[in-house]
C-alpha cells in the first residue's frame, strides 16, 4: 500500500499558524478560562460540602486543557515541519499565555483542595465519579503543599514564559538555524539541516562519510557552544532555585516524583546496569573488529554491518509502515489495527526534506482522541524501530482514551515502557523469524544498536546531568568543564572502549534543553527495562496476553510504578534482580551476535 509521508495538518486548523480558525479557537478557550476561574473563586467548602462544585471545576479543567492540548500541539507540529514560519513562535506566544493564566488560576485551586480537612476531603472522594480518579486527586493536593502563597505562584508562572520557556525556545531557535556541511566525493557542497546530518552521520555505511560528517557536526555544534552553555547554564539554574524554593532537598526530587517512582528504584536499575556493562562492551569491541577498526569512533557506534551476501537492510517509507504493521499482528489484533489506522489517516510526519527540526516525538490531539508522530524517514533499519517505537506511544493513549480525563495523565517512564514494547514486538519477532545466519546477524546488529542506546548512551546522560546539576548548585560552569564532565560521562558509562568522544553531545541533545521535564533521559532506561519484564512475561504465556498489556497500560495514569509493577508483574522494582532480569536478555542477544559474527568471519 502507499502511505503518505506528510502530515494532514489542514484537517486540522485551516491555514497553518495563520489559521482563522486558530485564532477563533484560542478567543474561545479564553472564554472558558473565565469561567473556570469564576467557578473557583465561588467554590467554598465552608458553606457548601457539596460535591457538585468540585465536579464543575474538573469538567472544565478538562475543556481548557483539551483546547489548549489541541491548539498547542498544533503549532508546535506546524513549527517543527516548517522551521522558517517565524510566525509559528507568535502563536505559540499566545498559547503560553494562556497555558500561564491556567496555571495561575489552577493554583489557587490546589490551594483550595489542600485547605480542605481531611474528614471532609476523605467524604468527597466517596462520590461515584471522584473515586475514580482518587489517586490523582490525592497526588495533585499532596504536591500542592509545597506551593508557596498565591501571588508568589503567580509571580513564578509569569516569569516561566521568559525563564525555563524561554531558554528552552532559544535552543530551538538557535538550532533551527544551523547547518552542516558535506562535501561529497565530486566535491560539491551539501549544507545539511541539524536532523538530516544527524540521520546520514550515524547511518552510512562509508566510515569516511560519517567521519567527515562527524568532525563538521562537532565543529558546528562547538561554533554555538558559547550560546547553549549559557542557555543550560540558566535553564537549570532556574530550575535550582525553584526546587529550593519548593523545599526540595535535591535536584532529582523532582523527576523522581514527576515519574512517580522512588530513588531506591532508580538507585536499583542504575547499579543493575552499571554491573552487567561488559556483554555491551564486548559487542562493541566485535564491531570495531568487524569494521576493520582498532576501536569504534562516536560516529560508528551505531554504523551499519553485514557480513556474507546479506546487506544493511533498507526500507521505503511504504515497506516500513507495512513492516510495523505486519510484525505488530504477531504480539496482538488491536495494536496492528490501530497501527494501520494511524498510519492511513496521515498520522505521521515522516518525508526527508530540509527546514525540518532534528528528532522525533509523539503528541496528543486531545480534542481529536488521536495522536500525532514527527520523525525523519532516512530507510535504515534505525527509522522503521523508530518509527514502532512512536506508534507504541500513540497507542498508549489510544486505549486510555475513554478513561477519565485525569487518569490520562501517565508518566514519562511508563510512557517510554509502550513505545520500547512496541520496538521490542519487532526485533524480536524478525530475529526468531530469521531464515539464515546472516539475516540473523544484521537483525541481531539493529536490535543491539538500541541496546547500546538504553544502556550506555543513556547512563551517560544521567551521569552527565547528574554531575551538572552538582556543580551548577555551587555556580555557573564554564562550556570547557561542561565539556569535560560530558567526556567523563561517556568514558564510564561506555567504559572507555571507544577511540573517540563528543565533548558537544550535551549542546545536540534536545533533551538536556526541555523547559518542563527534569533528567528527561533516565525514563528511557526505565521504559526499555521495564517492557522487557513484560515482554518475558509475554514469552511465558502469549495466550490472551494483549489483553493484560492493554490493562496494564490503562493502569499506568493512576498508580506509582512499584504498585503497577507488583499488581501487573508481581514484582519488585526496588531490588536489583528484577532490572538483571531484563538486561540478562539483551546480554543473550551480545553473545549470539559475537558467536554469530566469528562463525561467519572465519
């Protein structure tokens, strides 16, 4: 079948970021935020116990954060597929505004749920409707104890549009307008966005061309640098000061609550992987003999290999999407279905053209119940997992969307387990279908690049931003120590089996620079770990086992993680062994690579 690369993002708003229909849209919300804030200044407990004020308010929440969602994602798709509409930053301006006056006003309702006593607060809950949605009602008044008064809040919400916003806009900006250049064989000179160096540095396989590509990213990314270290430096600093503010006693406090898991958690997967590094090691050293190398460069981590007639597999866009398809039938009915759905209707942003902003994501259409995914398509094996990897996301929110609204709200960690689920229904399903070695080897290479991903780039940035955060605390710190600590980082958690580094990795990572999510890379550790739990639960016993996947996914917006993991797995997440469980299959997978590769090499 033939799929379309591009957006439908006229059936959307009319017209892009000059949309009348936008701009009507926005008028209305504003609307709507005028009388949530009148139902909640009316809203007193002392008079009236009932519970049908707070019901109104909820209802109404959940009409403004729908059409600001809506409008919202809109222009940030708009944006990111046209990164020269100038314009699209003056809408998103009025979005924010708006975002802000919400949050301004929802604080004062915070505050009233926290002044409620807890007699009549228990008396509510037992209503029919609330006490569905009890536990987020119960975490979003537990948080609101640490607000500080109303107009300090205020204060705070208003200098977030120029503060956290801001700088992280200026990354965005900043980027959207760097090039890199590559000069081919016939030396004619190709200046390449931001994503589409990114994609061909790690994918082709001529180790010139990605040398090439290499040093003139580095060297790209170094000319900016002065730029992005004051941009990080305040975007975390200001950060800093309202963790201390909001009496958090460390910089991880934050996240570790924003993904609803505990730091014995994160302590225990952390020294699960750090322990069982060398399988990883080991497959990164076969490489680097496989390629002719000494040792693998940054840039060839994630090269292409075959051994014996088999070649790197490439696929069109349509192959690809019909892949995923195909390959998602053998886990479940529904998740293929929606798959196709999805990839039908237009969902996905994939065409390979300039002005379009590096990576990929996934987004809700609230207003819709659907999603929409960003990615460059390139043809490697690389973008098909990627492309698995967001229709996992979006079918995530798919099968919560007749829950209530409030029970919507998943984490990031259990957000990243359905997308790195969805990654693992096809490598594992192409890999056990092999009809020879050779295609075995190069499915085993691609799910093993992933691994690499989840296990050593990832610990790097953790152990980088950890490390920031520890000297941005004491004060400002300087592009060059910056540099050193992003080094240090990738040195102990590759375990220093490279020839080369990237001293810049921090500045070319959109992750470091996200306004409203702390440590934004620890939750893709958790998420592939925490699918292969499911996925060996999965292998146990595959009969009907959709069906408890999807229950476990419903789950995931009304529960800490430790509890969906003991009542789904009936496991504990704060001990080791269950993460070595998880890391014990990737190591098989090293191994059977390294036997597969000497066999063939001989």
């Amino acid at each position: 079948m033939k799929y379309i690369e591009t957006w439908d993002l006229e059936a959307i708003f009319p017209g892009g970021t000059k949309s009348p229909e936008l701009q009507t849209k926005l008028h209305n919300i504003h609307a709507e935020v005028q009388e949530y804030q009148t139902l909640i200044h009316e809203w007193n407990m002392t008079e009236d116990k009932s519970v049908e004020p707070l019901k109104a308010i909820l209802k109404k929440q959940e009409i403004i954060d729908k059409g600001i969602g809506q409008s919202g994602t809109f222009v940030q798709m708009w944006h990111d597929a046209f990164i020269d509409d100038e314009y699209a930053n003056v809408v998103m301006g009025q979005v924010m505004d708006l975002s802000s006056e919400v949050e301004n006003i929802s604080t004062i309702f915070t505050k009233k749920l926290v002044a409620i006593h807890d007699e009549d607060w228990n008396i509510l809950l037992q209503d029919s409707e609330l006490v569905k949605v009890s536990f987020r009602l119960n975490e979003i008044r537990d948080q609101g104890k640490r607000l500080l008064s109303e107009a300090e809040e205020k204060i705070i919400t208003d200098l977030n549009k120029d503060g956290l916003a801001g700088w992280s806009q200026l990354y965005d900006t900043a980027v959207s307008i760097m090039t890199i250049p590559f000069t081919d064989k016939e030396g004619k000179t190709t200046e390449y966005s931001v994503g589409q160096a990114m994609n061909r540095m790690y994918s082709d396989p001529d180790p010139e061309v990605r040398k090439q590509l290499f040093e003139n990213w580095e060297e790209a990314w170094t000319k900016f640098a002065p730029i992005f270290a004051d941009t990080l430096n305040h975007l975390d600093g200001y950060r800093i000061t309202l963790q201390k503010a909001h009496k958090r006693e460390n910089f991880l406090e934050e996240p570790l609550e924003y993904n609803r898991m505990s730091n014995e958690t994160l302590d225990a997967m952390w020294t699960a992987v750090s322990h069982h590094k060398q399988a990883f090691i080991e497959f990164l050293k076969q490489k680097a003999k496989i390629l002719g190398m000494e040792k693998l460069g940054w840039q060839d981590v994630d090269a292409p290999i075959a051994l014996g007639d088999v070649e790197p597999r490439r696929f069109t866009y349509d192959e690809a999407c019909d892949f995923v398809i195909e390959n998602f039938a053998t886990f479940g009915p529904n998740i293929s279905a929606f798959a196709k759905h999805a990839l039908e209707n237009r969902w996905v942003e994939a065409e390979d053209r300039p002005k379009k902003r590096p990576g990929g994501y996934c987004e809700e259409l609230p207003e819709f119940e659907e999603s929409r995914i960003f990615m460059t398509f390139t043809g490697s094996s690389s973008d098909t997992s990627t492309l698995a990897h967001e229709l996992g996301h979006a079918f995530h929110s798919f099968v919560m969307k007749d829950l209530p609204d409030l029970n919507r709200s998943y984490s990031m960690n259990v957000a990243e387990t359905a997308s790195t689920f969805a990654e693992n229904i096809i490598s594992n399903a192409t890999v056990a279908n092999a009809k020879t070695k050779e295609e075995k080897f190069t499915l085993l290479n691609a799910k093993m690049e992933n691994t690499i991903a989840m296990f050593l780039n990832i610990h790097s940035r953790f152990l980088f931003e950890k490390a920031f955060y520890e000297e941005r605390s004491k004060g400002i710190v300087s592009e060059q120590r910056i540099n050193e600590l992003m080094v240090q980082a990738q040195k102990e958690a590759y375990g220093d089996s490279l020839s080369s580094y990237h001293p810049h990795f921090w500045c070319s990572k959109l992750h470091f620079f996200i306004d409203d999510v702390p440590f934004y890379n620890f939750p893709y550790t958790f998420g592939f770990l925490f699918s292969l739990g499911i996925y060996a639960e999965y292998l146990k016993d595959s009969n009907g086992f959709e069906d408890k996947y999807i229950a476990l996914l419903r789950d995931t917006g009304a529960m800490k993680v430790e509890e969906l993991a003991t009542k789904h797995l009936g496991v504990d997440l704060t001990k080791p062994a269950f993460w070595e469980a998880g890391i014990q299959l990737m190591e098989k997978d090293a191994e059977e690579f390294i036997r597969l590769s000497n066999e063939m090499m001989k």
